[in-house]
C-alpha cells in the first residue's frame, strides 16, 4: 500500500487517483479516507488529482501510542504534501480534518496550499469556555470516552444515527451507509480513539483561522447535530477573511455522503473559480 514515513516513523497510508491540480482530504473521526471516495471519484473524473490518507491512529495508517493530537495530525500533512511534492493544492477538511487543514496552515503556511474548504468542521473550537460560551460543555465528550471506553462497537454503531441524521422526519440513511461509517472506525486504535475526542473538542483554532489568506469556502448544514453551526461555521467565516460560507438547510454532519451531489457540485465550481 503507498504511504509516506513521518518524523517520528509513523507509516501514513494515502490513495492517489486522476492527475492535474490536487485536491488533498482530511477527514473525520472516526474514519479514514474512504469517506471521500464519493469526492475523489467525481473530482478525479473532472481533471483533478485527488489525494486521501488515513490520520495516524486510524485505518491503514500505522497506530503509535503518542503523537495523536492536532500539530502532530498537521505535521503528517505537511509531510504527505511534501513528500508527493504538492503545489497548488486545494486542501479540503471534513470535521476534525478540517481542524487538521486549519492547523496544517497555520503551522506550515499556504506556500503549497491554492485554496481551502471546511466542511462540517469543528473550527474554530468546538468546547465551551469563558472565550466561547456557544461551544459544548466538556460533559458532552467526557460522555463520548465513557461511550467509546465501555463499548467503541456499539457507540459507533449509535453515532450514524446523529451523523446521518436518520432521526430527522424523512431521512432516508441507507444500512450500508452505517455499515460504512462503523467498519471505519472499528479499524482506528483504540487509544487514538479516545486520544483524538480531546485533539478535536478542546484544540482552539483561532489564531489558526486568522492567517488565512487564500480563498476559502465553508460548507456546514444547519442541522448539524455534531458540530452546531453557530459556534463553528458563522465563527470561521467571520475569522477568515473574504471566505464564502454556504448553508446547506436541514443538513446533517455527514452531508459529504447523503448530499454527496450536492458537495460534489459546489467542490467542482469552487476548484474551478
């Protein structure tokens, strides 16, 4: 399998399809890059080389004990982009991904980065403090640990049903969707499971934001019952200078899969702009 040697020797799976500029995936927790797939075909096939791994800890992605917080998620990153020597890249984050694209600029700079896309994600800090009061209480995921500690199988199986939102009226979330998202997680170590709800819940992406100066768009439903709108996107749009923010009404966290058509389209205009 191709993968490319970090600093610190950790093996960091990625899959590289279709040729022309490159367009680079983050994605989220618990999976890996198989949840871009839908993006990567349909990109690939409009002239872009797309291009996903899996974060350390998860999928096919070596499991170190350490290393499983956000510079160091970032650090891989500049390493892929270097290493495949990408230049022009659109980064494109999905939930904590796009924690890991926010980081990955504001430690590495956009020398090789053209433009970025947050989808879903938890920018700028997803965890209640005296500085963000419309963030989450740390009750919130000190509940996912004990979730994921006393039964990760389960947990995941149960998270598909609020990512997906297949508790909304008229949702039609497929088994096989869930059957995906669950057999994703399962191959994340356990310990960088439970290391990566802290990288993503309490990293504050502020001062990350404030140095973009590329174009960036942010994609985020309103309806999103992981990562909620108002303290995440409206937040990130108003830190990043000039980027366009696009509300998807009534969607849920994971719309890169039930409104793949949609995400597809305004990805391919947006590279393309």
């Amino acid at each position: 399998m191709p993968a490319i040697t970090t600093h610190d020797g950790a093996q960091i799976y990625y899959k590289d399809w279709g040729k022309g500029q490159p367009v680079v995936f983050s994605h989220g927790w618990p999976l890996t890059a198989d949840a871009w797939e839908d993006q990567m075909v349909f990109l690939a096939a409009h002239g872009y080389r797309c291009i996903a791994h899996d974060r350390r800890g998860h999928g096919r992605s070596s499991q170190p004990w350490s290393g499983n917080v956000m510079d160091t998620y970032a650090a891989d990153l500049a390493a892929l982009t270097e290493t495949l020597d990408l230049n022009k890249a659109i980064h494109v984050g999905h939930s904590t991904g796009g924690g890991e694209v926010a980081r990955y600029i504001g430690n590495h700079g956009a020398k090789r980065v053209a433009k970025a896309v947050l989808i879903g994600s938890v920018t700028p800090l997803m965890l209640k403090t005296a500085s963000n009061p419309g963030g989450l209480p740390i009750a919130v995921f000190d509940e996912i640990r004990a979730n994921v500690t006393a039964d990760r199988s389960q947990f995941f199986k149960d998270l598909t049903t609020p990512f997906y939102g297949a508790n909304r009226p008229g949702a039609n979330v497929s088994q096989g969707l869930r059957d995906s998202f669950w057999l994703q997680g399962m191959q994340a170590g356990f310990n960088a499971v439970l290391d990566c709800i802290k990288a993503f819940s309490e990293t504050d992406f502020t001062a990350d934001l404030r140095k973009f100066a590329i174009p960036t768009l942010i994609i985020h439903g309103d309806d999103d019952q992981i990562v909620p709108f108002d303290a995440s996107a409206l937040l990130s749009s108003k830190l990043i200078r000039g980027s366009i923010l696009k509300t998807y009404p009534g969607a849920p966290h994971g719309l890169c899969s039930t409104l793949k058509d949609q995400i597809n389209a305004d990805l391919l205009e947006f590279c393309g702009s």
